[in-house]
C-alpha cells in the first residue's frame, strides 16, 4: 500500500502488475483517472456502502455523462454531462493533487476543466471526488490537519432534483429551500416508509376499470407543474384540461395522461423521473379509485408527501 493509498502488486522484478487505483469503483483519489469505458456508482447511502441506483460514465466517445443505473447510455436518461462528445476514444477524467480535477484526450491535451484547481497541494490535504446517494457527484477536499474536515469545493449541479430517479416510480421531486422532497402522486403511498428511491404505489385495488353495473369507478386528480419520462401510448387533440380528464377517464387502459398545450398524452404506471418544475405548464393527470378518494382524502394527501 503506498501512501497514495493506492494497492499495488508487484512480481519477482518489482513491476507493477495489478493496481487499486487503475480500477476505480465509487470514488477517484488526487492521482486517479477514470478511463474511457469506465464507471463509478453511487453507494446506497453514507453508512450503508453497496450499490446505489446512480452511476457516472466516461463514455468511448469523449463525453462524461450521469445515469441511473440499468438503463442505456443514450441522452433521454442521462441527467448531466460534460458536453464533451466527439473528443476521441480515449478521454480520461483526471484528479491532482491540488484538486484539479479536468479531462485529457489520447495525446494528453485539457479538453475541459470541471475546476480550476490550485488549492492545497501538500500532504495536508487530501482530494477526494464521489457520486453521492443524491445521484450528485462532488469533489471534496479533507484536512488531515483538521480532524479530517470534510468540504465540498466543486458539484455536478446545484440542482437537488436533478438526478433522474431520485424519487422512485410514481414519485416525484420537489425542490424546497434547495432541498430535494419526494411527494407520491395523488392515490399513492411509499412503497418502503422513510426509503424515497423505492417509488410509490396505489393505496388501492385496481382490478377493474368498471363496476358489475358498467359504472367508471374512477375519478381524475391533477399533480400540475410536474415533468415525467414521455412513456405514451395514444395522443389526443384535446383543446382543455377537461377534455384530456374525460379521455382518460373513458379509456381503461389509461392509468394517467400528460396534459400540456392543447396536447393530451395517455400513459400507463409506473410514471418514472418526475419533478415539479413551475415554468413548465405540464399537468400529471392521475386516474384514481372514486370510492376511495372520498372516503380517505385525507390519508392520501398525509401519506403521499415523503421527504429526503
């Protein structure tokens, strides 16, 4: 182990034949470099160190782009990047030991800065880059003198709710004084109390669309301002927020519909990546069990709010 704290394994003529720092798994130290083709994960949470639901990429084509893990590396899931795509095969993302923390392409040339660097480069400090469990990734800087005072000097995004996710299936993130709470939609509880990435479901049965007497047993609830993965099945010219509930509501195959412009979108559960955005007029329309909406209104809007 050298003092880098990198592991290193030598042969009998003292080359190095294996080293830690060459297969990064959740973090990059001053000295470290992620190489095209390689991933960090985010870790469940700070005590609990498996495999969390976010990842970051340095992809073939240059560019260094945040997922949620399991999904494809193509844009409509990514949720940040370098915007370095086309720069070459064999783009690394390199950390110094003064917490530079920049990207270089096959012939060693900067093609982009993260941070400017130049801060404490002696063996005082000790730099440290991560995706945390928020699916945001951060370069922190830690004192051995202090005690191990822990800062951040440099983040992905300010956004608390950018991370694609964060809130689970049927879930939706919303910021509140630069902090991210996770709220269900209207009809639905926490699947895992206190666990927001593990989504919502229904605080209902619904086996079916209509009762023994060919009455709709549902009603519609909106959940406005709110963006989600466009997942439609039918698309509905409908002129007001009225004619896209009577659509839903008379198909039952429609679980939801996406009202925006005069455009209505019929969807089917689970909605996925969803946040509330105000300058976006986007209206989640929710089909949810009439009976059930009367009866326990209240229980639906205490459970369904749930917070980071």
């Amino acid at each position: 182990m050298l003092d880098t704290g990198n592991f290193v394994v030598f042969n009998s003529d003292e080359d190095i034949i294996w080293q830690s720092f060459q297969y990064p798994t959740t973090s990059i130290l001053q000295g470290q470099h992620l190489s095209a083709g390689m991933e960090l994960f985010s870790s469940v949470s700070e005590t609990d160190q498996s495999t969390g639901i976010f990842r970051l990429k340095m992809q073939h084509d240059g560019n260094l782009v945040q997922y949620p893990v399991d999904t494809p590396d193509t844009a409509p899931y990514s949720y940040w990047s370098s915007f370095t795509d086309g720069k070459g095969d064999n783009v690394s993302l390199n950390l110094d030991n003064d917490g530079h923390l920049y990207m270089l392409n096959s012939t060693g040339f900067n093609i982009k800065d993260l941070n400017t660097g130049g801060y404490d480069d002696t063996n005082r400090t000790i730099y440290l880059m991560k995706i945390d469990s928020d699916g945001i990734f951060r370069l922190y800087s830690y004192r051995l003198d202090r005690n191990g005072n822990r800062s951040v000097i440099w983040s992905s995004t300010s956004d608390k709710c950018a991370p694609k996710g964060l809130c689970g299936l049927n879930g939706y993130c919303v910021d509140v004084d630069r902090e991210a709470n996770c709220i269900c939609l209207p009809g639905f509880a926490p699947v895992i109390e206190g666990n927001f990435t593990a989504g919502c479901e229904r605080n209902f049965s619904s086996d079916s669309c209509k009762s023994d007497d060919g009455t709709i047993q549902y009603t519609i609830q909106a959940a406005e301002n709110t963006v989600w993965e466009d997942n439609g099945y039918s698309e509905v010219t409908s002129t007001t927020r009225e004619e896209c509930d009577t659509a839903c509501y008379e198909d039952c195959n429609c679980e939801a519909a996406m009202f925006n412009d005069g455009k209505c979108t019929k969807q089917r559960l689970p909605l996925r990546y969803g946040r509330r955005d105000l300058s976006n007029s986007n209206i989640a329309l929710i089909k949810i069990q009439k009976v059930f909406y009367r009866q326990q209104h209240k229980i639906v809007r205490d459970r369904c709010s749930y917070f980071v």
